[in-house]
C-alpha cells in the first residue's frame, strides 16, 4: 500500500530541491534503469524547506554499484563500494556525497547488531528505515517520476513536528537509534510522538557508548549547533551519560563563545563537547577515537584550571599558564570563567620580541640554555610593558644570559 502525492505542495517542493543540487540536476539517469527514489533526510528537508547536510541518499530498485559506477565517471565522482550491503557512496569536492543503496530489508540477530540484509522493493526498505519522517521516497526515474511516495505517514507527522519511530522494537533492534530520534528531535524542533518516547526511555539503560553504533550517533549528535538540547532530553529520557552537573549546558553555551574568539585554536568542536557534556567515566569508556578522548579530558581538565588562570596577575603569569596546555585546556580555561584566555588568543599569544637569539650570539652570548632564558625574561618584559623597545630588551636579555654579570 502507498501513498502517492504527484501533484502537491510537498512534491513541487522536492522537484524544486533536485533541480537546484549541484549533483542530482546534472545526472542523466540511463533509460533502462530501474526505479531510482531520493529518500529519508534529503526529502524531509525540501518538504522543510530547510538546509540540508551534504549526504544525499538515493535508493535503487535493482543493482545500485554498477549505477554509482557510471555516475562517478560521468561526474567525475569517486566510487566507494560495499559489496555486502549492496551500497556505494560517490564522493565529490567539496564535502559532498551520494549514496546509492539496492532496495533491501534488514533483520537482527540481537540488539545493537550490524543487520542481515537481504534484496527487497522500495516498499521493504523504507520499512527498514528508523522514523517517519525519513521513510519518505520522491521518485527520481521509472515509474511514477515524479511522484512522492509516503506509506507510513511522514508528511503529516513533519506538519505535526513529531518525531515518530516505525516500529516498536526498532530502539530494542538498534539501540543507537535513541541517540539519533534526539538527534533530529533537537535539530527539528520536534518531539517524540508518545509512544515512541516511552519506548526510548525504556530502552535508555541499553544505551550505552561501550557500543560503537551508540558512540558514533553520539559523536554525530555533539557535531550539531542543538548538542546541548539533546543532551537535555536525553538526560530526560533516563540515558546515564548525560553528565549531571547542573552547570553542563553553561558550560556548552560558553564553549559555543568561546569557539568564536579571534585566535581561538582549531579543535574539533564534537570531541570537546564530549568533554563538556557527557559524563567523565562514560566519555573516557565510549568506543570513540583515542584523539577525541583526549580531547575531552584535556578541555575538563582546563575547565578545573581556570581559577588559577584568572588569579594570574600579569600577563607573562597567564602566558606562562597557557603556553604550557593543550588547545582544548585553553578552550576549557576560558569556559571555566578565565576571561584572559580570550586576550591571550588574540593578543598576548603571538607577540613577538626584537630580541632573538641571533641577535645574543652576535652580542658574544655563547649558545646554549643562557640564550634560551634570557628569551623567556625578554618576553615577559615585553608582555608585562616593561621593555618597550629593542634597547631595553636587549638589556635584559644580556643581563639574564650572564653577561653583565
């Protein structure tokens, strides 16, 4: 049974979002080819008229590799198979992507398991998918071209803002789909229609980021501007690795701020959230890389530093604190309240003395740690306002290297 718009407001609004993407208006689909739909977000989204990311999913009835195949040579695309499930992605500049999957349905064998797949119809694989919203196809090639194709009623739940799941066990098949229904719910503006959200907050204490599926939706939700309100109707829900502190969602919004300071160091803003958001022990036990681990320990850690970076009373005392932490430290100094942190970024961080150490061996300083301590003493001059010119830097330097002594 399916439901089919050809004519409607959603539908013009679909065929308006693939004339304008600079990847789908360019295809020229092969005559003989089966029916080919755009499905889940990027359909949601035209029917939203709101942005959307740089993924674009594309469901084939019929062998989806050899079309990727032709695709990326037409388009000059690069082509990553998947033989087992039946799936290619084609990778463009840029950041964008097309992803090209054989209709099929899927089984599990336990929770949180990858799934058994085997070939199946459109009308399968968009029952396989994970809410309503996503299980709706707009029919790019074939039969009905043109046409929307909404069997469970994702349409009206987008004009209810309601996120709501397919089935009832899907959070029991795959845990990691309570992280993405808060994923999108934060995202949206939506919430979870009743019955799915009684059956997250039941399935809240298998949720947990010692499985990989969980640990990556968590690192996509962490990447996203609604983080914070996530966390918040996750820790709702009764998920344990929310982290409790009363002053978490202080402590993101700051970090959002913090991101914007001129100078502020690249680093990447989900594993800091991480940090920030979740609870210590569940961060340092996720299944997520070692680097974005760390990360969260480093910018925890900065947030316990930053009463000593903000009883420091001269610059060179905050250059001295600062110089010596990781980026993310730095970053969770000035979310702990160190506000100097944002003027050493921009300022104190890269002044430059006249005074180097060439200039030290030309005045007859022999190499060696004198050089490197007279550079340290010139610069907290310089940071301090008490050697304004190269005469008086060089003073300096000359007196702490030994010479004048």
């Amino acid at each position: 049974m399916r439901d089919v718009i050809s004519h409607g407001p959603d539908a013009s609004a679909v065929v308006a979002w693939v004339a304008r993407d600079p990847i789908l208006s360019r295809i020229q689909w092969p005559g003989a080819a089966p029916r080919i739909c755009l499905v889940g977000g990027a359909v949601r989204d035209a029917i939203l008229g709101v942005p959307h990311g740089p993924d674009v999913d594309v469901v084939v009835e019929g062998e989806a590799i050899p079309l990727a195949a032709g695709i990326g040579r037409d388009l000059g695309g690069r082509v990553v198979t998947h033989e087992r499930f039946g799936t290619a992605r084609v990778e463009f500049a840029h950041g964008r992507h097309l992803d090209l999957v054989s209709a099929r349905r899927e089984t599990y064998a336990r929770p949180g398991a990858l799934p058994d797949v085997s070939p199946g119809d459109l009308a399968d694989d968009l029952a396989r998918r994970d809410f309503t919203v996503n299980a709706i196809a707009f029919v790019l090639h074939g039969d009905g071209a043109g046409e929307i194709i909404d069997p469970h009623g994702g349409r009206d739940d987008i004009r209810a803002e309601r996120i709501r799941s397919l089935r009832a066990d899907a959070f029991r098949e795959d845990p990691s789909r309570v992280v993405r229904a808060l994923r999108y719910a934060s995202r949206l503006g939506f919430r979870m229609e009743e019955a799915t959200e009684a059956a997250a907050r039941d399935a809240a204490s298998g949720v947990t980021l010692v499985h990989s599926r969980v640990s990556d939706e968590l690192a996509r939700l962490l990447a996203e501007d609604s983080a914070t309100v996530a966390l918040e109707m996750g820790a709702a829900l009764g998920l344990s690795w929310p982290d409790p502190d009363t002053l978490r969602g202080d402590r993101l919004a700051a970090l959002d701020v913090a991101l914007t300071r001129p100078g502020a160091p690249a680093v990447s803003p989900w594993a800091l959230r991480l940090g920030l958001g979740v609870e210590p022990a569940a961060a340092a036990g996720a299944a997520l890389p070692a680097w974005a681990r760390a990360v969260a320990r480093e910018v925890r850690d900065g947030v316990k530093r930053a009463r000593l970076v903000a009883a420091a009373k001269r610059p060179s005392e905050v250059d001295a604190l600062l110089g010596a932490m990781p980026a993310a430290a730095q970053i969770g100094a000035f979310v702990g309240g160190a506000d100097s942190v944002a003027t050493w970024w921009a300022t104190w961080r890269d002044l430059a003395a006249e005074v180097g150490g060439s200039d030290l061996v030309a005045a007859g300083v022999a190499p060696g740690p004198g050089i490197g301590r007279a550079l340290r003493a010139v610069r907290r001059a310089v940071l301090d306002g008490t050697a304004t010119g190269r005469a008086e830097q060089m003073v300096i330097a000359l007196d702490e290297a030994g010479r004048n002594r």
